[in-house]
C-alpha cells in the first residue's frame, strides 16, 4: 500500500476483523484507497472539510470519499484553491446505515454540466 514505515501501519492476518485492531489503531478499509483516492499524508482540504463536518475518516462511508476527493482534484485541475466554504455549497453530510457520506445539494445549486465529458485527455 506504500505506508511509510515511520507511520507503524499494522496489517491484518488472513482471518482477522475491524473489531481486531490493537489499541490506540483505527481500521482504514482498502476501499478507501482503492475507490475513495483517499491518501497518506491527507491534504489540508480534506482535514478541513472533516474538521468542520466534526468527522473522523472511520464514521465515513468509502462511496463519500470520491465526493470529496474529486472536488479537491477538479477545483485544483482549474486552478482553484478549494475550501470547506466552496465544498458545502454543492454538498452536504447526511447518515445512513451506520456511516456518514457526502450528497449532492439540490435545488439552489445549479449543476456544474448538463453534458458531462467521457474522458479527459491533455
């Protein structure tokens, strides 16, 4: 996974749980580095949008995580500083099923597309 070795990640054995982690540890799933492009160190956006929700990356939903990753990559591909004030305009945090995630806003908010691209190249 490319953990740097000062950050004493601990992986789990073929059998273990979540419930499994040795004290003091939190669980990060795969999931949220494989769908969720979460990384290691986090940015400073992300901190700060999970500092002003009051949210831990462990009570978060891995499908929110691409919500919140892809704002940071589109606003910083268009040469936009972004904030926790300009990510709450278009989302906001809601809770199902034990885990937080991010939605879409509607009503007030414009969409960004009505033709989405299919790809991106150059």
């Amino acid at each position: 996974m490319g953990f740097r070795s000062e950050w004493g990640a601990q992986f789990p054995t073929p059998n273990s749980t979540s419930s499994d982690a040795p004290l003091g540890y939190i669980v990060l799933y795969a999931a949220y580095f494989r769908e969720g492009n979460f990384r290691l160190p986090m940015t400073k956006f992300t901190d700060e949008v999970w500092t002003n929700y009051s949210l831990h990356i462990s009570q978060i939903n891995a499908l929110g995580l691409p919500r919140n990753t892809h704002f940071e990559f589109i606003c910083r591909a268009t040469h936009i500083e972004p904030t926790f004030e300009m990510f709450n305009v278009f989302y906001f945090v809601s809770y199902t099923g034990g885990f937080y995630s991010f939605n879409s806003r509607t009503g007030g908010v414009s969409p960004c597309s009505t033709n989405p691209p299919k790809s991106l190249h150059d």
